[in-house]
C-alpha cells in the first residue's frame, strides 16, 4: 500500500504527463485559429489593382463569354460562364519602377459552379500567363487555381513551378476568399484568412501581362474556371494572416472518435466570417463524407456552441456535417472523422467481479457534456504508448 506522500507524488507525475500528451496533440489547437474579424477588404497604400467589377472592369481585353451575377454581400461578380473565357489584364497593375515585383500578394473571393477538368490534366486556371500544362521556360510567372478540387498557388522558376495547395476540399456553390502572398523567403497560401501552406521559395513574379480565367488559345489541356469573382486585389505588401477577410465557412467538431458512443452526443461547431450578418447552422446526419446529402438532426442553431443530438442513425457508422448559413449564402463542413453511435460503456470493472470501480474520467465529473469531451481527452492519451502505460499506472498503483 502506498503512503499518502507518494500517492500525492505520483498522482502528480501522471497529471504532468497527461497535460503534455494534449499540449503535443491536435486538440488544444483545434478551435484556436479563428479568422480575422477583418471588414471586406478595398485598396489601400498597398495596392496596385483593385477590380470589384461594379461599374466595369479594369481589364484590357476579354476572350469568350464574358457576364455579371451577384458579387460577394454586394453588388456584382464577373461570372464566366464556359471555360475558355478569360480577362487580360495589362502589365501597368504590377509596380511601374520594376520588371520583378520581389514581395505582394494576390486575392478574390471565388464561387466555383461546376469544376471542370480536360482528360489530361488536373487543373482549372484562375490567374494564368501561360496556362497549365504548358510549362513556362522563364521565372516569375504566377498562377492560381485548382487541382483535384484544391485551391493551388505557384509561381514558375525555369521549367518547374513552387506550388502550394489548400491541401482541403474547395466546395462548388460556396463562396471562399482566396489569397497567396510572396516575399521574405516564402510564398503562402490563404483560404478564408487562414494560412493553409507555404514554401521556402525565393521567386519573384515577373512584370507582365496576365489572364483571370483562360483563353482557349492558351489552355492547351488545361480549361478555365466556371463560376464567379469578386474583388480581385493585388498588393506590393506579403499579407499575412490577420490581413486577409474570410468569406461564410463552417467548422464542426466531435469529442466521440474512433469509440461506440450512446446517444445523444456532443457536437461542437462555428460558422465565421468578417462580415456581420446573422449566421446560423443546421446539423446533418450522413452515410459518407462527401456529397453533403445527408438528414437533418439539429436546426437553426446559433452561430457557434456545442450541443447534444440524438437521432436515428442512418446506418452503424455515420458523419455528422454542418451547414452555416447568412443571408443568401451557405458554407458546409464535415466533421473530420467517423461516429459509431452505439451503446458505451460507463463503468469499467477493475480487479473482483463482484467489485465495480468507476473509471479515471468517471471521478472526475458526472456532467454528461463534460464526460464526453473527457472521453476525447482519453483516446488522445491512449493513441500514444506513453499514454497507455499511464493509464496502467494509475490502475495497478492508485485504484
């Protein structure tokens, strides 16, 4: 039997490792990088071009089929309605002293219709010069889009590009703010005011002409993008995050992974943007994580919380996703894992079958809301070797 000293000593031990398991996992992070709360962007001292197609555009020359439809909040987008329309733009918006613009950054907000994509080639051109495939033999040529439903950002350096991607998928019908930024050694990429990825990259982009969108003369296998554009901002500064607005989006989580769990559970979510309408979001249940096609479980909830569902599962393993929804707009989210909503065990029995011993986490609370996001606390712990022999510890030792 251990005496109270050492108990105290140990039971201290293992708090200190249990609070360092979390501080290295994902969880403590995983709500913690919110979007500036940034009003819509307009030019400032920074800015070489800014195009929010109101009245007309700042374009040279248009190639194909050229419209307006509803911009983001306000006003008009320019919209290309097939992909082989495009917009030049003069080599006049880039800075006027010097053929290599070292530092800047390029932003829109975008709302992709349909993603289209030739047989050969993943990528749909937003901001181009050359247009993928084709491969520029000179530096400094920029170019935005999207590949495999990813947001890209790359810039030539001889033959190769640096590219970087938003590594998530992009959803058609749902407006997002799109930036990269170069200079100070990197290039970075930003969706919805959040940095997505970056590159050690020394590249410059070169002075010269550009296109919003792709003409057919200069695709090659590559197509232009269907869908619409608004307030397209380029910059001599390498804006950062903080610096960038966020469109309408939605992020939703779960403390139930990878456990059976008894309804009902707690779903924890936040629908965000820089402006200030109204938000609201609906809860879906669905069989698999894409398509978004799923069955209403919670409704009209406020804009951020966490609350507790229950329903009737559409199969054994369900998701769970958020629609975020202000004004005439709506962002979707799927909640990044799997839910097995089944019975879950409370009590664990230790040592006699005829002695039940209440579990570590049961000690410590008896508020259902509370116990869930321990029990998430718990399989963190036990993802990692460490974790699980503290655990042992704690039961061959303390219990």
């Amino acid at each position: 039997m251990m005496n109270n000293s050492a108990r105290h000593c140990l039971l201290f031990f293992i708090s200190f490792s249990f609070l360092f398991i979390l501080y290295r996992s994902s969880f403590i992070n995983s709500f913690a990088s919110a979007p500036s709360a940034n009003s819509i962007y307009g030019a400032d001292s920074f800015t070489t071009l800014f195009d929010d197609f109101e009245d007309t555009n700042l374009a040279s020359a248009s190639f194909g089929t050229i419209g307006y439809d509803s911009g983001y909040l306000s006003g008009r987008a320019l919209k290309f309605t097939d992909t082989t329309s495009a917009l030049l733009y003069s080599d006049s918006w880039w800075l006027a002293s010097d053929n290599d613009q070292d530092s800047g950054s390029i932003e829109y907000f975008v709302r992709i219709d349909t993603f289209y994509y030739s047989n050969n080639t993943p990528y749909t051109l937003a901001l181009t010069r050359y247009g993928r495939p084709n491969v520029p033999s000179s530096s400094g040529n920029p170019e935005f889009g999207f590949s495999d439903c990813q947001a890209y950002f790359a810039i030539s350096v001889g033959a190769p590009y640096d590219e970087i991607t938003s590594n998530e998928e992009i959803n058609p019908g749902q407006w997002y703010h799109i930036a990269a930024s170069w200079g100070q050694g990197a290039i970075r990429l930003f969706v919805n005011g959040i940095e997505v990825d970056s590159q050690g990259s020394g590249s410059t982009i070169d002075k010269d002409t550009f296109y919003i969108g792709a003409p057919s003369f200069l695709t090659g296998n590559a197509v232009g993008f269907v869908g619409r554009i608004d307030r397209l901002r380029i910059s001599t500064k390498p804006r950062l995050t903080g610096e960038f607005p966020s469109a309408l989006g939605v992020r939703i989580d779960s403390p139930i992974q990878n456990i059976r769990q008894q309804l009902p559970i707690q779903i924890t979510y936040e629908a965000y943007a820089s402006d200030t309408r109204a938000r609201t979001v609906d809860l879906y249940q669905d069989t698999d994580d894409a398509g978004y096609n799923g069955s209403l479980i919670a409704s009209n909830l406020s804009e951020s919380g966490t609350v507790s569902v229950t329903f009737n599962p559409l199969a054994d393993t369900i998701y769970i996703y958020a629609v975020a929804k202000a004004g005439d707009d709506s962002a979707y989210a799927y909640c990044p894992w799997q839910i097995y909503p089944t019975i879950n065990l409370t009590q664990l029995k230790v040592g006699s079958q005829s002695e039940i011993k209440l579990c570590l986490i049961e000690r410590m609370t008896s508020n259902s809301v509370l116990l869930n996001y321990l029990r998430m606390l718990r399989d963190i712990i036990l993802n990692s070797t460490f974790g699980r022999f503290l655990v042992w510890l704690y039961y061959s030792l303390i219990v």
